[in-house]
C-alpha cells in the first residue's frame, strides 16, 4: 500500500499546498480521500485521475475538503468513454451535496451533450452515506468507518483501510476522540489534519482562534497515535502553513508525545506502508 498526500494544505490558499486530500493506493486501485483545491493537479504528478479513482471517501463537507468536487465529477464524466459513475462515500449529506453539485453543472453538462456526439450519458455518482463499521470490502481490502468530532459540524467519519496486513488511517478534521481511537489501534500510518495553537492564539484573529474548536494540536494528534500504537503519523492540513526553516518545530512538539515516526506533509510526500 502507498499513501501520497495530494494536499497538505487548508482553507488559506497557498502557493505551495493544495487543499486537503489524500490518496491511497492499494491492491484495488486507487482510493481517494477528499478532494480539495487543486486535486486533479496534484493526481496528474503521480499519474492518477478522474477516471481511475476506485472511489472518493469524505471525511465531510467542509469546503475546503470538497472545493474541487465538480472538477472530479466532471473530468471523471468527460475523460470516461463509457458510463463511468463515481463511487462515493460520505457523511449524511453526501447525496444532497452530489446532486446539489450535478445541478450546478447542468449549463456545462448541456453544451457538452450537444456538443459531442459519442457522449451518450450524463454523469453520476454512486453515493453511500456511512456512519460506522466496514463500508466497502474486495479483495485484500477493507475500508471501516468510524465517527469522529468535528463539532459544531455533523456529521464527520475517519477511515481505515485495511490492505492485507498493512493499515492507513484517514483521520480528517476532528479532536481527540473514541471513534478515532478505534479506527488507530495498531494502524501503521496516521494521517492526521493539525492546527499549531500557539502560534493561532499569538495571532489572536477570533475567526482563526475559532478554528482551535473543532481540530486537534500537534500534541493532541501525537497523543492519539501514541495511545493506539500507531507507527508513523503524518502531520497534514497545516494551519498556519510553516514558514521556511520552521518545519523542526512542528516535528518536536509531535515528537514529545509520540515515540513513533512524524513526518510532516508536503504535496506528494509518498510512503510506502
Ligand atoms: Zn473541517
Ligand atoms: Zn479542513
């Protein structure tokens, strides 16, 4: 199995960090976890796409963990030469959000119909709302979903992919929380979306002090990978985004929770599980 972070970034735009999304390959293919700003970019380096994701899991449907869902539903519709619909997994919601989404493209989903001939078909996506246990199982590979705490917004769920012996966790945004202890007990790989607090509160922005509600710290992410025996946890969605040269602070406070390895993300960190 591979985890490649597609998307280190958050909402704050930056030259350098997509907006969060994760893929995972494994034995079935290509699994995709959010799809934030600039996804298909990112896909198109490690030579993944639209029309090869086996499917898209939302953790949930903040926009900065969705932003690029009508580019990945179109592309995935366009560049398909035969009905190709997108297998999705979501929180409650998802559907409404699909159909909210192929409602917004209707314009561009006419002039493409009228426009060529060997597109038959209009674009779909297979949605399955989850909330806990095994949502998808084939082959060597097991997707469980657990609840997670993002509150004020509900729903949002983890995942943990299983392939053969080996484990990812998709943590999403949450705090510390039971769901997510279940989905890490033993995994190989955390990858866990973190805000610094110290450096939100010296900024002392209330719409950014908010944020410090509904995500973990670097401590608290290191801290759930230390209580579930995880072994490599990668930091990811990095609010504020490390200035140059400020990459070892980051390391050292997961480093004072958490035996295991830290690496902090960057757009296309591979690592082989
Ligand atoms: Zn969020
Ligand atoms: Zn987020």
């Amino acid at each position: 199995m591979q985890v490649i972070i597609l998307g280190s970034g958050s909402p704050l735009p930056d030259p350098q960090r997509a907006g969060p999304s994760t893929l995972v390959r494994t034995a079935i293919g290509d699994l995709l976890f959010d799809c934030g700003r600039g996804v298909l970019m990112r896909a198109a380096a490690v030579a993944s796409g639209a029309g090869a994701f086996q499917a898209l899991l939302l953790t949930h449907l903040h926009s900065d963990h969705i932003t690029d869902l009508n580019d990945l539903f179109t592309m995935r519709w366009v560049m398909s030469f035969s009905p190709n619909p997108l297998p999705v997994f979501g929180p409650s919601g998802t559907a409404a959000l699909l159909q909210a989404t192929a409602a917004m493209l209707e314009p561009d989903i006419g002039y493409r119909l009228a426009h060529h001939d060997d597109l038959q078909w209009r674009p779909s996506a297979a949605v399955t709302e989850v909330e806990s246990g095994v949502i998808l199982d084939r082959g060597t590979v097991r997707v469980t979903a657990a609840p997670t705490d993002h509150a004020p917004v509900r729903p949002t769920v983890g995942y943990r992919i299983d392939d053969g012996e080996r484990s990812v966790v998709i943590a999403g945004d949450t705090v510390p929380c039971a769901g997510l202890d279940v989905l890490c007990a033993g995994a190989d790989v955390l990858v866990h979306t973190v805000v610094r607090r110290d450096l939100i509160e010296q900024i002392g922005l209330p719409r950014l002090v908010d944020v410090l509600d509904y995500h973990s710290s670097v401590p608290e992410a290191a801290k759930t990978a230390e209580r579930n025996g995880v072994r490599t946890l990668i930091l990811t969605h990095l609010v504020p985004a490390p200035a140059p040269g400020t990459e070892q602070e980051w390391l050292d406070q997961a480093i004072a929770h958490f035996k295991g390895e830290v690496v902090l993300a960057t757009d296309l960190l591979t690592l082989d599980v």
